[in-house]
C-alpha cells in the first residue's frame, strides 16, 4: 500500500482529492477554502502599522494560521516517507530549452541552481525568489485570492469574479514564461 | 438582535474590504459557537492532508509550473480542472441536502464581488506564479519539504501583501 502511495499520483487521483478539500473545510466549521489569506493575517499578527487593512480580529481566522500549518508538516511527511526518490517526469522538449539556460532537473522538486541560498546570490535567483515572491504576495491580496481560493474553491461555487481571477492567473502565468522569463533565466 | 444589527452596521461601515471573505465571516461568525483554541487542530489535520496531496500531486514542481504555461503537459490542467468539478460537485451535494457542519450549524456560502482588483491583481499573482513556480499554498509545503531557501520567497510574499495593505487606498479598484 505505502509503496502504491509512494509513487507519483496521476492527476486522476491528486486533482478530485484536492477538489475534496472544500466540502471538507465547509464540513469541518464553515471554512472557506483558501490560503493566500494566511499571508495577510501573518501581516495583522505581526505588522498591522495601524493600517486599516490589516486591524482586523485576526485570532477570528486562526483555523487558516492551523491549515498553512498543517501545509508545512504534510509537505515533510510527504518528502521524507511518501516518496519514490525518482525525479517527476517532466517533457524532454522543455527540459533540453531549460537546460540552455544551465537549469537541471536534480531530483528536486525546484531546480536548485535557481532555488538554493547560493542561487539566491545570482542576479536571476534573487529576481525569481524575491521579486517572484513578492508579485505573489501582492497579487494574491490585490486580486482577492489565490489558486485554491480563486481557480478551486471560487470556481466550485460557480463565482464569475473567480473566472476571471483564474483568467488572469493564466494570462500573467503564460506571459511570464513565454515573454519574460528567458530573459531573467540567461542573467 | 437590535445590538447584532448594531455590530453588523459598524462592521459594514468599517469593511472598507473589497474581498468580502474575512471582514464579513468575521461578522456572520458573530452567531457561532466560541470554541476553545484546540478546536483548530482538526484544521491542521486538514493541512496535513492538503499538504501530503500538493507534494504527491506534484503540483507544486517549478518544472510542472513551467510544462503549464509552455502547453507542454496535460497534467497541470488535469488536476486543476478535476479538482474544480470535484469541488462543483460536493458544493451542489452540500446544498441540495442541506448537509450541516460537524457542530450542526447550517453551511453558508458567500458571494464573491467583481472589482478590477481580480484582473489586475490576477495578472501581477500570475507572473510571480509563472516565477516562483508556486502560489501561496506550495510554498509552505516545499519549505516543509526541507527547500530552507523558500522561507525566502515565503517573506518575500508576506512583504508583498503588507505592501499592498499600504497602498491598497491608492489602487484602482
């Protein structure tokens, strides 16, 4: 059984698990599924700088600081036990183009020349990592969530401003990989 | 009920909150139950389970991000979309049998208001995704993972946020 479970999931059976997610928090107390929200209450805990944005009853949506919580120690779990240590099958076609740009698939989940405190140190690791970082942040508040609480739990309510988050994701997604990423990746 | 309706005109008068979700579950939470803090951890235990599906559904691989946004891989699309008419499914089981929480309160959904936050803010969140290779839910998982760096990109998101909390007044809406 572990050893079924330790090999990649198809998307068959990840996707409607993920999908399970918001019956199960709506079950659980009326939760809605979502996780970008963490981000602000981190700000309201430790920051809020009298911004009305940010004085609100935070400890009210503590249940989403337990969840993200919750996020991290499955994300261990899942790397130490539940793996197959086999890199993720990725198309070859996009792998030689990354390799172009000295981007490997080393058994990871990120590419480390990218994505490791030495990266972090290269022109184009500190763009991806900070600036990538701070897009998300930003974007995810401005739009009002992210893509659990948008693209899966606001689509599963059949919420119009969901689609067209999830539109945009998509559009500011593919112009970042296509136009501008190359760019940043041979810095 | 006078003193409810009172509490819910202040807080309406304080949502200066185009994304209705905290500011009004926070107002709508007036008439539920208080529970003690470890009523939380049934939701860590959801997290948990969330976070083990992320890693093996390996959406949260930059290289599956960047398969997406290059059309070169179903899978992404695939677990996104079965995850979304899963998700359709259990909301419309839920509200034809009127299925109640585990504490017996009726389930309510909230409507979510167009502002042209969610074109804007979709397309700066969709080029940091296309970047980082991760939304908000991933990147506890890969720091749980044991990837040390993404606390990086973790701060980097907090930061982002806070700033948009700060100039949000200024920001078409």
């Amino acid at each position: 059984m572990l050893e079924l479970l330790q090999q990649p999931w198809p998307w068959y059976f990840s996707g409607p698990l993920i999908g399970v997610m918001v019956p199960l928090l709506l079950v659980l107390g009326n939760k809605t599924f979502g996780i970008s929200s963490s981000l602000r209450h981190i700000c309201a805990a430790c920051l809020p700088a009298k911004l009305p944005f940010f004085n609100y009853n935070w400890k009210a949506e503590k249940w989403n600081l337990f969840f993200v919580g919750g996020i991290f120690v499955g994300g261990w779990i899942a790397a130490t036990y539940i793996t197959n240590n086999q890199p993720i099958a990725i198309n070859h076609t996009l792998l030689n183009k990354l390799s172009i740009y000295r981007i490997n698939e080393d058994n990871n989940l990120v590419p480390t020349a990218i994505f490791s405190w030495q990266g972090l140190l290269t022109i184009r690791g500190f763009i991806i990592m900070v600036v990538g970082g701070f897009l998300v942040g930003f974007g995810t508040r401005y739009a009002g969530g992210c893509t659990s609480g948008h693209a899966i739990n606001g689509l599963s309510h059949l919420q119009l401003p969901s689609l067209i988050a999830t539109i945009c994701f998509m559009i500011g997604g593919f112009i970042m990989a296509n136009l501008i990423l190359p760019f940043i990746l041979q810095l | 009920m006078i003193t409810q309706k009172k509490s819910l005109l202040k807080a309406e008068e304080k949502n200066t909150d185009f994304e209705v979700r905290s500011l009004d579950t926070i107002c709508t939470n007036d008439s539920h139950l208080q529970h003690p803090w470890w009523y939380n951890i049934k939701y860590a235990f959801a997290g948990i389970i969330f976070g083990i599906i992320l890693i093996k559904a390996e959406v949260i691989s930059w290289f599956r991000i960047q398969e997406m946004f290059h059309l070169k891989s179903f899978h992404m699309f695939g677990v996104i979309g079965s995850a979304v008419i899963t998700g359709c499914i259990s909301v419309l089981i839920i509200k034809k049998l009127k299925i109640k929480t585990i504490h017996g309160e009726p389930i309510f959904f909230i409507q979510k208001k167009f502002n042209k936050g969610q074109i804007f803010g979709g397309l700066i969140f969709g080029l940091g995704w296309a970047m980082t290779g991760a939304c908000p839910g991933p990147l506890y998982a890969l720091l749980g993972s044991g990837i040390s760096v993404i606390v990086v990109v973790l701060f980097s998101a907090i930061a982002g946020t806070w700033v948009y909390g700060a100039i949000r007044s200024k920001l078409p809406h």
